[in-house]
C-alpha cells in the first residue's frame, strides 16, 4: 500500500500515471493517518502545510516489524530496493 497526505482523486490519478498495478493507493487527506503514526511534518514554509514525512514501513500480522524514516532531503530507506532487501 502507499499512502500519502493528498486526496482521493490525487492518489487514483497517480496510480494510474505510474501504473500502480496491485499497489492499493490510500489517500489521508487530512494527514490524520500520518499524526496518529507519528510521522506528520509542517512544510508550511514551502507553501505546502502539513505532509507526512517519507517512510518506508513493512507490517506482519498487523504489527510494525520494520519503520524506516528518511532524513530530510533523502530517498534511501523508503526506497522500493531498501525495503526489498529486509523481506529477505
């Protein structure tokens, strides 16, 4: 699953650009998902309010096993590679 702090139609039109496939895109609005997890962030300064920081984030039987949280600016351990080498 993917999610991200955009609506509906946002993550249904990405989905479709990207050809998402199987990946289910959830849509948090309001970022409500992204506080609850701890992991909202205030881009406020950059003219884009609240947004959910990049993660990366493996659940087995509905338990966290893996959270991997990028420093800012980064795109390493949310990365689609880095996540796969932790199912091994």
């Amino acid at each position: 699953a993917c999610t991200s702090v955009n609506d509906h139609f946002v993550m249904s039109a990405w989905a479709k650009d990207q050809s998402a496939g199987d990946i289910v895109m959830l849509a948090d609005g309001s970022g409500d998902f992204a506080k609850s997890i701890g992991l909202d962030a205030d881009f406020s300064k950059f003219g884009m309010g609240l947004r959910s920081k990049r993660y990366s984030m493996i659940v087995k039987d509905g338990v966290v096993d893996k959270l991997n949280v990028e420093e800012a600016g980064e795109y390493k351990v949310s990365s689609a590679e880095h996540m796969l080498s932790q199912l091994g």
